[in-house]
C-alpha cells in the first residue's frame, strides 16, 4: 500500500537541477582529465574503461535529475523511491569522501552539499 505523499517538493527541484548540473560538470572535468598524458600509459582495456565509466557516472547524473524531478511531481511514493533515494545520498557521501581524500576539496564539498540537499528533500517529501 502506498503512503501518502506531499507533492511539488522545492527541494526535490533543487536536487533535479543540482544532477543536471554535476552530470554537465562530471562530463568536462572528465574530458579534461582524459587530455592528461598518464591516461596514455594505462592498459587499451583498462583506459577504455576508465572513459566508458566516467560517461556512465555522468549519465547516471542525469539519470538522477530525472528521477529528481518526477519526484518533485509525483512526491515519493513508496519504500522502493525511499530507498533509491538513501542509496543516492550514501553514493553521494561516499563519493565526496573520497574526492576529499584525493585532495579535490571542491568536488567533495559541492557533492556533500547535493547529498544534504537530496537527504532534506527526500526527508519532505515523504509522509507516511
């Protein structure tokens, strides 16, 4: 049985607009990365895969607005949209983390603010 939900989340909107965004800023930072002469020396398999992931993780953002945005909609629904949503702010953390470690402050921290903003939105727009 679903829950009752409230609609036309802001914060949902924000977070659709922010995954539009990091897919946009994932693409060109990856294509800037992908010019660095080291990628050269990789393994044709393992370079290949390295670019092919780096478009996924870009797709997945947009992925991610999209399902942002019908959740703007439509509210969140059920456990399965709950969950997905807790899995984006986990990956998220995590990926902010380890931006971090790496020395890439200013990823980590536009990553860890996208994930506060999916967790609030995420937290208003489910009742139940």
């Amino acid at each position: 049985m679903a829950t009752t939900t409230s609609t036309n989340n802001p914060l949902l909107l924000a977070a659709a607009v922010a995954h539009g965004v990091l897919a946009l800023g994932h693409t060109t930072k990856g294509l800037d990365q992908f010019k660095h002469p080291s990628l050269n020396t990789l393994p044709t398999a393992l370079r290949g895969a390295v670019k092919a992931g780096w478009y996924e993780g870009s797709g997945f953002f947009l992925i991610m607005g999209i399902l942002n945005f019908r959740w703007y909609k439509t509210g969140i629904s059920d456990v399965y949209d709950k969950s997905i949503a807790g899995i984006l702010v986990s990956l998220l953390v995590a990926a902010g983390a380890a931006y971090y470690r790496s020395g890439d402050k200013p990823t980590a921290t536009t990553l860890a603010v996208v994930a506060i903003l999916q967790g609030l939105g995420v937290r208003h727009a489910f009742v139940g």
